[in-house]
C-alpha cells in the first residue's frame, strides 16, 4: 500500500468514529419511533353563576311635569304672589287680575235673573187665572147643555154654541198662560247660565297653580297688561313657569338589541357623579317605536325625589337591568371562537382536542352565558389557541376563577 492510500483510510476511520460520538444515546435516526408531543394548556371548568344583562345610558333630568302658566282672562296684573324658587301646592293662588267691567256684568246679569224670576212669578198667575175663568166657562157650558138635553126648547141652540165657544177659548188662553209660563222658565235659566259663566270668568281673576311645584322663571310684574292664553298664543304673556320636581324623569334611547329585554317597571340604577349618590328608579313609560334614525326607542324613567335633593339639569347615569339568570352555565370570553355566525370552544376530554359548537345568551364583560353544547364541569381551553388542532394530545392546567355574580355593561 502506497503512503497516500494509507492517509486516506486512517482520515476515512476518524470521521467515522467522530460521527459515531455525535450521536445523543438513545436515539436513531428512524423518526416513526419518536414519542408523541404534548402541550400544556390553559382551561378553566364550565361553571354556574349568577349573570346579568345591563345597559347603562347618561341623560339630563327632566322635572316630570313642566308648564308656563298663563291668564285665562285679559287683564291687568294686580298682584302676583309667588317668584323664583317659591315652592306651591296644587290650587295655590299665584296672582290676581284686576278687570273692573267683570264686575258690572255679574250686577247687570243677576238683575236680568231678577227680572226673569218675576216674569214667572207673572206668568204662573196668569196661568191660574186662566185655569179659574175655563173652569167657570167649563161649567156654563156643561149646566146649558144639561138642560138643552133634558128640556130641548127651553134653552135656545144659539146660548148653547156661545157657551161652548166660551169654553174652548178659555181653554186655548190656558195652553198659551203655560206657554208663557215656560217660557219665563227658559229665561231665568238662560239668565242664570250667564251669569255663572260670569262667576266662571270672574275667578279666572285668579291664577292658581295646576299642580304641586317650584316657580322657576316669571314673567310679568303688577300693573302689566295680561291677555288671556285662551284667545291669542301668540300674543299672550305667561305670569310664571312651574315645575313639578318630587318625581324626576330621565328620557333614555334604548338600543334596538335591548328593545325586546324591556319592560314597564324594570328597575333602574340611578348614579349622579355630582353627588356622588345612587338613586332607584323605575321604567315608568316605553314609546313601543323605535327611531329609524338612531335605532334606538325614547324610554322615560321615573325617579323619586321627595327630599328634593335631585335638581332637573343634572347629568345622570341610568343603568337597566335588562335579564338575570341566577345559576347559568357560563364560561370568560377567551374561551369562544366565532367563524361565520358559529360560536364554539376547545374542549379537553381524555386528554385530547374536541371542537365543540355553543349557543350562547347574556353577555357581559367577563362572562358568557352557555345555553346549549356545554356540560357543567366540562374542561374548556382559555388564551391561545392558535396551534392546537382537534384531536391534539394535551396536558390541561386549571386555572381558578371566581364564579361570582357577572354583569353585562352595555352603551
């Protein structure tokens, strides 16, 4: 063997023993014999709890009833009573007009009543006096006709028409004295109407409140001129605004989404910032139409506020609880995957990767509520999902949450 040969073959055996201790022990080449790999994942167990729906809307308090109140008469302002920041009862004077010619209508009409009550004082005297003269001409009549029947020629045909003539006239007379009669009636009744609707008139002189309330704007002093709200809106001047401030309401847009969760009396949490204080209220009032524009339906929510410590203005946040369930089937929001309008979670059982599809109710920030497709205690993957696949061999770690009470926050 030549001297280069003999290099080449102890430099062929060196790499040969090199390769060999490369090698880790324990291992071959042949990667159908590798073990399976295994991943850790989070998950959390299907549990119950309690979980709410909410929507939470800020709004401006409005007083619940709110009126410019005006003369019912024209006249010049005599004195009014109440201003600014005055608080009224219902039926309360606020102020009085002064109308001078009032007064000599209601003297003009109970003289027309008067004089009327005298005509049927008349009238019923005529009517008896016409009732005694038929009577006495009834009578006349009724003896001359006796005789003419029993004695036919003593009584002359002539004396027996004249009496009866007589008769019927006086009856006519008595038809036209109760004519009069009712007539006279009619009178004092039309007499009498005026002059209530006069009394009516006259104490419209006085401006009283039309419900319970603090004065907050006024609008005319004594010695000005009134026109009566009545007669012409546009030219009639209002004496004071009142506003009815022991129930407050709240005018709330509710989304379309949580149109069908609402009904008449749910209850509603009221948060005022400025007074650092929450108040209960309830839906009170629903419009039942929802605005094209906005999507939304105007809902009006009533707030006590008996102590009026709630002033119309503030800004205050309306939170309705919309929908409870007080043990529902819920998993946290990092569990759901949605693709294309279907809703489903990683499951874990016997080690490995099931896909399972869900229908899912309430929604709130850290609860999902589950109403098909899950079993509670079932083992659900939380976090990253990315690189697991159904059917994947995994290694789960619990992680524990509190199953306290979950609440949706909507807008």
């Amino acid at each position: 063997m030549s001297k280069p040969s003999a290099c080449a073959f102890w430099a062929g055996v060196f790499l040969a023993i090199l390769s060999s201790c490369s090698r880790t022990p324990g291992t071959t080449g042949d990667a159908s014999t590798a073990s399976p790999r295994v991943n850790r994942v989070a998950v959390t167990a299907v549990q119950r709890s309690a979980i709410a729906s909410e929507v939470g809307i800020s709004a401006e308090f409005r007083p619940h009833q709110e009126v410019d109140v005006m003369a019912k008469v024209s006249g010049y302002l005599k004195t009014i009573h109440v201003d600014v920041g005055s608080r009224v009862a219902q039926g309360e004077v606020l102020a009085t007009l002064e109308i001078p010619e009032m007064d000599d209508d209601l003297v003009k009409i109970d003289a027309s009543i008067l004089k009327s009550q005298a005509d049927v004082l008349r009238a019923q005297q005529e009517v008896k006096r016409a009732e005694t003269a038929h009577e006495i001409a009834h009578l006349s009549y009724s003896r001359l006709a006796a005789v003419f029947e029993n004695k036919p020629g003593l009584v002359a045909q002539q004396e027996i028409d004249t009496a009866r003539n007589r008769d019927l006239l006086a009856e006519s007379q008595i038809a036209a004295a109760k004519s009069a009669l009712a007539s006279a009636e009619q009178a004092v009744k039309i007499h009498q109407a005026d002059a209530g609707r006069a009394r009516t008139l006259h104490n419209y002189t006085k401006v009283v409140a039309p419900f319970s309330g603090v004065v907050t704007k006024r609008f005319a002093d004594p010695g000005a001129m009134v026109q009566a709200g009545t007669s012409s809106h546009t030219q009639a001047l209002p004496l004071v605004r009142i506003a009815q401030v022991h129930t407050l309401r709240l005018i709330l847009p509710i989304p379309e989404s949580s149109v069908p969760s609402l009904r008449a009396g749910t209850p509603v949490e009221v948060e005022v910032e400025s007074l650092g204080r929450r108040f209960q209220g309830r839906v009170a009032r629903l419009t039942g139409q929802i605005a094209s524009a906005t999507r939304t339906m105007e809902t009006e929510v009533d707030v006590p506020n008996p102590q009026g410590v709630l002033v119309p203005g503030m800004f205050a946040k309306a939170t309705l609880r919309l929908e409870q369930q007080a043990a529902a089937l819920s998993v946290p929001p990092t569990a759901i995957d949605v693709d294309k309008d279907v809703v489903s979670v990683l499951v874990v059982k016997d080690g490995k990767i099931e896909r399972r599809v869900i229908q899912t109710g309430i929604e709130t920030a850290d609860r999902i509520q589950v109403r098909t497709g899950l079993r509670e205690g079932e083992l659900i993957v939380v976090g990253s999902r990315g690189q697991l696949k159904v059917g994947d061999l995994v290694e789960p770690k619990l992680l524990q949450e509190d199953p306290s009470v979950a609440t949706a926050k909507g807008s």
